[in-house]
C-alpha cells in the first residue's frame, strides 16, 4: 500500500517522508478543481487584464513536465498564461480569494486577491494537489487604489528568489511563467516608467492564515468548519502526538500541522540565510510554502538585525526575528481556531513550535553541511559554534557552507567540534571551486540592469543554471513533514 493513502480517522495523513521530490517527476495533466466547493464564500470570479502583448520569458521546464503541462507549445503556452485562456476541464474564470491579516501587527479587514488569482488546480503524481496562482494579471474587488500590475524586475527576482530557495531546500513556490506584457508601470520604489509582466507561481496551496481570519471576524462558524475539512484533505499531514490534547478535532489537528510546517520553514530561511522581509499573516500559506517576494534578501553576514524591507523600521521582521514572527502568525491562527475549539488544545499546539523549530535546524543545518547527525544536544553546540564563527569572521553563511561542506576547512574550536562528525552525501566537483554559490542583492541588480539595458537576458539564464547545479550538488533534502 502507497503510505501516502493511509487513512486514520476521516483524514488522509502522510508520513514525514511523503513530500515533493526534489526532482520533479514527469506526470500526466490531471485537473482537479475542489475549491469550487468553497468559491461561492472564499472568492469573487474576475476577468484577467488584457495585455497589450504577451512575450514569454521565462518557462519552468523543470516543474511544467510534474503536472503534465509540458507538451504545451509555446504559443500555447502564452495562450494560457499570458491571456489566460482556461486550461482544460479546469476553473471556468479566475478566482481572486478573500482574506484578511495582520500587516506588521495592524489587523487589516480590506485585504485579498489585489493583483493575482488562482486561474488553475491540478494533480502531480503523487496525488498532491496544486495551484496555479498569478501576480500582476490585473485588477480585482481587492485592488483598492492598486494597478494589479507586477514589473518585470519583480517577476525577474521573484524567479531568482524561488529557485535559490528551491536549491538549498526551502519549502517555496516556484516561479512557472513570466511573460512580459508590453505595458510601461509607474513605481516610487525603483526607476520608472517601468516594463510589466506578468507571473504565474506553482504552489501547494494558497489558503492563508488570514484566510481563517476573515471568517472569524465574519462569525461564520459553518464556513469555517468546510475550510478546516477542505485544508485537512487537501494538504494532509500527520497526526498529534498521543499525549496532545483534543488530538482529534479537525480544527486541532490542523493547527499542529501548520505550526509544525512553519517551524520547519523558519528553521529552513535561518539556514539558507534568507531574509522574507514581510511576514504578514497574510503573507502565510498553511501549506508551509515560502511566497510572495517582494523586499528579500540573502545574508551578506551573519547577523540577526539584519532586515530585508527599507520600511520595517523597527525590525520586526529581521532575520533573527523570523522564527518569532512565524510563531506569532501561527498564534493568529489559533485565535481564528477558536471558532470550533478550546482554547487548551489549540495553546498546547502552539507551545510545540520552539522545539520543533530547534530539531529542524538541526537537521537542516547539517544537511547543508553534509554531514550525520550525533544526537541533538552535541548538534546544537556545533551550531552555536558555527553561527559564533560565522558572525566572528564575517563571512556569508554561503562561503561558510560551501568551504565547511563535509567538516573541512575548519579551525579552532569549531574544527574540534566538527571533526567527530561523519560526511554523508555524494561529493560534488562543485565542493572543490573557490567561489561558494551566492544570490546577493548585487547580483541580483547586475542581472536586472543587463534586461533593462540591453535586454540580455544571458545572466539570467546563467545564474539560474548556476543555482540549480548547487540544487543538485546538495541533494534531496532532510525528510520532513509534509
């Protein structure tokens, strides 16, 4: 029996080993479209823009093959995801969904779908159910004073971000198409008038925290029962642990597996060094999956202060921040929770994300450095003594992992730590260059001006081979939860 259709109770639950591959898996096109169900309350039906012209630049040939799309001419293709002709058997009109959020802590009741919509749902070969949503495909009932636009640039470091993250095990969406659609934006926060685009993302889902939160700020008990059920046998995870209480209320079941995810892609950023910058309940798939791009960054250096958005003046969502900020999001949750369950169980849910945080560092901080784990306790000392050395020296967390990769390069106490450790992992002839694979906001500028200059989009290209090249010299990354 297939472990990822083992049923326990009335939800399907998978192991900690069933989850996306970390190559894509050839899949035949499988539409499935269960959030009709729920569209009549979760969404408004919209019309795309239409786009003066539609140039592909950029299609995800890794990820088009696992839902069966890869046969797509490319005229097709643009057909699809630059005009947004309907995909077979699949939603007839885009859905820009409802939701609300706390945005730096200030709760907002006037969110959703401002320049995006889910336009498809289908199936991978895993049974897994999947979203097409876009950014930039026009205006909608939640675009307030917005163009529903996205600019090229964004969409070109929104590819970068999402394949970066992919690379070192980051549970991320990933970009799925860009075309660029011939229109001229205007944007206070880089040169304008700039060109636009117009991007499809391939997600696990895109129900948000700030989903649950407009329903509890609506009162509507019965809709949040159908997407507690919804989310339960959509994005199936494990069950609690035996000794948590109210282990088997829906609403408390999904709480642990999404505190449990999100203690998993905190200690994910941490270690890739990776700074989100706006971490908004609104901002926050159930799912796990890292998205939205806008302000990131990768960590010149080691530090904690370290922020991604000019705006967070305060710092709230700082790199050493994160974690806490994931917690709280999580906290959010369990408020809207509260709708269909006791305070006491859903609290004992929450409680679990420090340490759960903790053990997923640990294992993905030695997968990055290719090596075997000896035990929590002595894993966590060599931690701190990697993050000590890391910040001592000033060296990026890149350079740190790429010249430490299996225990060498050590010195000091750091190499006493370390050497008691085991490799694991193929090697790669990618160890043995100089210069550690990197994505900083310089690279990131260079790569944009050669588009915006000259229309090259040779670096581009380089730069996403480079990054999936250090993707396949890591590996597979640690098995986790689903």
């Amino acid at each position: 029996m297939d472990p990822c259709a083992v049923r326990l109770v009335q939800w399907r639950v998978r192991p900690h080993y069933c989850q996306m591959r970390a190559e894509p898996q050839a899949a035949p096109y499988r539409p499935d479209v269960p959030v009709l169900a729920l569209a009549p309350w979760l969404a408004d039906p919209v019309r795309p823009a239409p786009f003066p012209e539609t140039r592909l630049r950029f299609r995800n040939r890794r990820w088009d093959t696992a839902v069966g799309l890869d046969g797509l001419s490319d005229q097709q293709w643009t057909a699809h995801f630059g005009r947004f002709d309907p995909l077979a058997d699949n939603l007839p009109q885009p859905l820009a969904l409802r939701y609300h959020g706390h945005q730096f802590r200030v709760y907002n009741p006037e969110l959703g779908d401002g320049r995006g919509f889910l336009f498809a749902q289908l199936r991978d070969g895993a049974d897994r159910l999947l979203d097409l949503g876009t950014k930039g495909s026009g205006q909608t009932p939640w675009s307030r004073q917005g163009d529903g636009r996205l600019t090229l640039k964004g969409a070109v470091r929104e590819i970068l971000a999402t394949e970066m993250l992919e690379a070192l095990g980051v549970n991320t969406s990933k970009t799925f198409s860009v075309i660029e659609t011939g229109e001229e934006l205007f944007r206070q926060d880089e040169p304008s008038p700039t060109r636009a685009a117009v991007m499809v993302r391939l997600s696990h889902g895109h129900i948000r925290i700030g989903t649950f939160q407009r329903l509890i700020y609506l009162d509507q008990r019965d809709h949040m029962e159908q997407l507690v059920t919804y989310c339960l046998a959509q994005y199936p995870g494990p069950l609690p642990p035996p000794d948590m209480p109210g282990r088997d209320e829906p609403a408390v079941i999904l709480l642990h597996q999404v505190v449990e995810r999100l203690a998993l892609l905190a200690a994910q950023w941490a270690v890739a060094g990776f700074v989100h910058g706006v971490l908004n309940t609104d901002n926050m798939n159930i799912s796990g999956e890292s998205f939205d791009y806008g302000p990131w960054r990768w960590l010149p250096r080691w530090d904690p202060s370290f922020t991604a958005a000019y705006f967070d003046q305060s710092g709230l969502y700082a790199f050493g921040r994160q974690a806490e900020a994931l917690h709280w999001n999580c906290g959010q949750l369990a408020v809207a929770l509260r709708l269909l369950a006791d305070s006491e169980p859903l609290i004992a849910a929450l409680n679990r994300f420090p340490q759960l945080y903790q053990q997923a560092l640990a294992r993905q901080f030695l997968w990055r450095l290719g090596l075997s784990s000896r035990g929590f306790e002595t894993d966590g000392a060599l931690i701190a003594l990697a993050e000590r050395e890391m910040r001592d020296s000033g060296v990026s967390p890149d350079a740190f992992f790429h010249h430490h990769r299996f225990g060498k390069g050590a010195s000091g106490h750091f190499a006493a730590a370390i050497s008691p450790y085991q490799p694991v992992g193929d090697p790669h002839d990618l160890w043995d260059e100089d210069k550690a694979p990197s994505l900083l906001i310089e690279q990131v500028e260079t790569i944009w001006q050669a588009i915006a200059d000259y229309d090259d989009w040779e670096p581009l290209t380089h730069q996403v081979d480079a990054i999936r090249r250090l993707g396949a010299a890591l590996g597979t990354p640690p098995l986790t939860v689903s």
